[in-house]
C-alpha cells in the first residue's frame, strides 16, 4: 500500500523545492520506490522531480481537476509506488486569492496525508515555536505532522531551533544548514526548466540528494507518511467514457459568454500528401485508433524538447487511450513533422529563450504552417501560441496566426474560470473549462475572430481559425477529458477525408 506525505512551507522561498526534490532522489536511490507530485499550476517542478524518481512528474490542482478527481490522480500516479511525495505551492494555506481553493492544505486535506513543514530559520530562534503554534492551530483539518528546519546558521542555533519545536510538540526531521551552492538558475518564471538545464539539473538533483540524504532521518520521514485512503483509481479510458466529448458545463459559477456561439462539429479539408522525413523524438503513447487512409495508427504530434515542456503527465495517457499514437517533436531537432502526423499539440514553454534556433528550422516551421493549413486539428498553449504567431519578438516562425508575439515586463497570473467562445477542435462553444494564465507575453491582436475564450472581467482571448485553436489559456486535460476526445476524433475526421 502506498503511504504519502506533503512537503509546505510557511511561505514562498522557504526551501520547500529543494527538500521535496532532495527527499525523492534520496529515497530512490536507496531502493524506495518514490511517486513526485506538485500542488498546482506548476510545469517546472515536475521535471526536476522526474529526474529525482525516474517517474513522470505529476499536478495536483483542484481548481483545474475539481477536489473529488484528486484522490483518485493521486492513486493512478502512485500505482506500484511504497512512497508518494507531494510538493506543496507557496505557502501552507496559500491558493486562488479569492478563496483559497487549490491551497496546499487543500490538498493534503483531499489527499488523506499528512504536513511535513519547512521553515527557512534564518534570523530567528524561539519565535520558531510561536509560528508552529500559529499554523497547526489555524486550520485543525490540516495535520501538521513534523519539521524540517532550514538554513540553519550554527550548532547552537539548531539546539535552540529544536528546544522551540519540542514546546509545540512538533518532532524535528532534519535541519539542514545554509547552503547556497544548491541555488538552481532561475528566469522570469521561475527556475529554469530541467529540460533546458541539463546536465546541471541532473548535478542539482544530486545535490539536493545528498543534502538531504545526510540531514534529514529518513527513516522518520517514512514513517510520519500515512497510507492513502482506499478509493478509486483514475484510468484514462474511463475518464473518456464519462466524458466523451460535445458541450457539457463544468463551472456552475461562470455564466455564457456574450456572442458565444452554438455548439457544432468541426469540419476538416482535405489534407496534403505530407512529405516524408525524419521521425520524432519518440513514441509517448499508442492508442488503438486507425486513420482510414491506412492499416497505421493515428498519429498526434505533441512537441516538446527544452523549448516545450509545460504540460501534464495525463495528456499524452488521455490520447493514447483515446486511440493516439503520439510522437514527441523536438523542434530544436527535428526538421519536420512525422510522416502521417493527423493533428499536434504545442504545450508551453520557453519558446522565447530559443527562438534564434526555433526560427532557423526553416523545415518544420514549413511543415507545420502546411498543417495548419490543410485543417489538421492543431492545439496550442501559451508558449505553443507564440510559436504559432507570424513572429516572436521579430523573428519569423509559423505564421499559422495572424498575430506578432512579444515579452514585455508585465506578468499575467492566474486561474480563469472560462467559457470557449466558438466551436474548436477541442471545445464546443459555450463549454466551460477552468484554466490558468502565468506569462510575460503579448500578443497583437489579442484575439482572432472568433476568440478561443472569455471570462468575467476579462477581454476576449485566443484564437480559433480552421483547426487551430492557440490562447494563453492553460487547461488540465484530466478535467477536461472530452476535448481530448473531440480532438482526436477531428484527427481521425481530417486524416479520412
């Protein structure tokens, strides 16, 4: 049976990262089989835990997925897994600013397991056991269950941190001292991605371990994390045969959007003969599906490589189940798009930290404008939107968007409560879909006619033209199953007709 436990933190910076990454490797390289998840919105994490366990790295969002899918998720990704270490967001009770929801106590709360807390210690001693007090009395649902101090200054600081502990009754795991050598390199949105970083994350991912494999008793961790509760299991397959797809109504909260339109198939041309080349980074998934044209399976694209890695582990699994084979696509590699390829997603990314290379494959910037031309379902986010712009901060790309792409110093955060304005490869118009916004991007126009999405206090957002629907909008496919289910049967339409 899989027993869990969460890593917070009183607040953002408080080394949570590091403990829960250094926590998974340590444990796995001593034999214990590890399940990495991160509460929330968060694509840079999972890779660094990926690289700590040897497993997909996995989100847990309730705002995304809605609170009863998460003890389910949890138990799909923990499957054969003795340990599930849950990364927490921000601080302990820190979630959506206007409610809270999707907080990390949240979580530990719908998950059954208990809070490991993480306090950076520097610049303060006795007051340590006055904040233990504040935030296990706060909330009495949230079991606050151990300790881990962090940056800790000397011998005699530790004595003094641990004595504040034992007032409140809160046993120590560790105490790791300060060690700014472990810093990872970090940009506008966080730290940069392990996929960019490296053979430098796989040294931090060391470092992390050993840090924590020599401060931390493990042995006590293991035993402060509690068997999940028995439950159901989240399958893929099952996710689609609830949710097959066509107009439903997940956010009862969220009125229709003004000028939305009514629902309706998505008609597809005829494709082009596509060119044959070189093949993808490599197979994620093979569903069952076959495209008319040919005894072969259906093929998704979905790119990826350093320039686009923000996505969840469960989009891949939910297209192979619906009958995918998907094919990673490197683009700072690959010159074109697999033979036969019937539709593509473009995850997020950093499109912007490599767009001198993206816009020197001449190649698949070709093949993919040609796919969007011919009316292949194409499903972009966020950074898959600026690569599908004319240009990104003057340098050509796609071109499958009449729109210009540029960084600006402004951030856009937060989670949208949206409503698809037209019909899609992905949405009929007036579903509703949670999603999350986190960029310093522009794009001009900001949206097409018709716009993919809007929401209350918002403009109109995204673009949806032929096949292609790009926004900044980010959805989690598990709360959404039914627009990859839609979207893999316009595939199918498009690579019959």
């Amino acid at each position: 049976m899989t027993r869990a436990l969460v890593i917070a933190a009183p607040a953002s910076g408080s080394g949570k990262t590091t403990v829960a990454t250094g926590l998974m490797a340590a444990l796995t390289r001593r034999g214990t089989s590890v399940a990495p998840f991160k509460i929330g919105p968060d694509y840079i994490d999972p890779g660094y835990h990926a690289l700590a366990t040897g497993r997909p790295g996995r989100n847990l969002d309730p705002v995304l997925v809605g609170p009863a899918l998460l003890g389910p998720l949890v138990r799909h990704g923990s499957a054969g897994c003795e340990i599930a270490v849950i990364e927490g967001v921000m601080g302990l009770f820190d979630g959506r600013v206007s409610d809270g929801a999707g907080s990390t106590a949240q979580v530990a709360g719908l998950v059954g397991a208990p809070v490991v807390l993480v306090v950076d210690c520097k610049g303060q001693s006795r007051s340590l056991a006055a904040l233990l007090h504040g935030f296990r009395s706060f909330d009495p649902e949230t079991r606050l269950a151990g300790v881990v101090l962090n940056r800790v200054g000397s011998p005699r600081h530790e004595e003094v941190l641990r004595a504040a502990c034992d007032e409140v009754g809160l046993p120590v795991l560790g105490a790791l001292p300060r060690r700014v050598e472990l810093a990872v390199p970090s940009r506008h949105l966080g730290l940069v991605t392990a996929a960019e970083h490296g053979d430098a994350a796989l040294a931090a991912v060391d470092a992390m371990a050993e840090l924590v494999g020599a401060h931390l008793d493990l042995d006590a961790v293991v035993r402060i994390a509690e068997p999940l509760p028995a439950g159901e299991v989240w399958d893929p397959a099952a996710a689609l045969a609830r949710d097959p797809g066509g107009p439903t109504s997940r956010l009862a909260d969220v009125s229709r959007a003004p000028g939305a339109s009514r629902p309706g198939s998505v008609s597809a041309k005829a494709p082009a003969d596509p060119a044959r080349g070189q093949p993808g980074s490599g197979v994620v998934g093979v569903g069952t599906a076959t495209t008319r044209a040919a005894d072969r399976p259906l093929r998704i694209g979905m790119l990826g490589g350093p320039a686009f890695s923000f996505g969840y582990a469960e989009h891949p699994e939910l297209l192979a189940a619906a009958g995918a084979e998907v094919v990673t696509v490197d683009p700072l590699r690959d010159e074109t798009l697999p033979w036969g390829t019937a539709g593509l997603v473009l995850p997020g990314g950093f499109p912007e930290e490599h767009v001198a290379a993206l816009g020197q494959n001449a190649g698949l910037l070709a093949a993919i404008r040609e796919l969007a031309a011919s009316g292949a379902p194409i499903r972009a986010e966020c950074g898959g939107l600026l690569y599908l712009c004319r240009e990104l901060d003057g340098t050509p790309l796609v071109g499958a968007l009449d729109a210009t792409a540029a960084m600006t110093g402004r951030l856009t955060l937060g989670y949208r409560d949206a409503v698809a304005l037209a019909d899609s490869s992905g949405f009929a118009a007036g579903e509703r879909v949670p999603g999350h916004e986190f960029h310093h991007c522009a794009v001009t126009p900001r949206a097409g006619t018709p716009a993919a999405w809007g929401w209350r206090g918002g403009e109109p957002e995204g673009f949806v033209t032929g096949g292609v629907h790009g926004s900044f909008l980010h959805t989690h496919p598990a709360g959404s199953p039914g627009a990859v289910a839609r979207f893999v049967d316009n595939a199918a339409a498009h690579a019959g007709s």
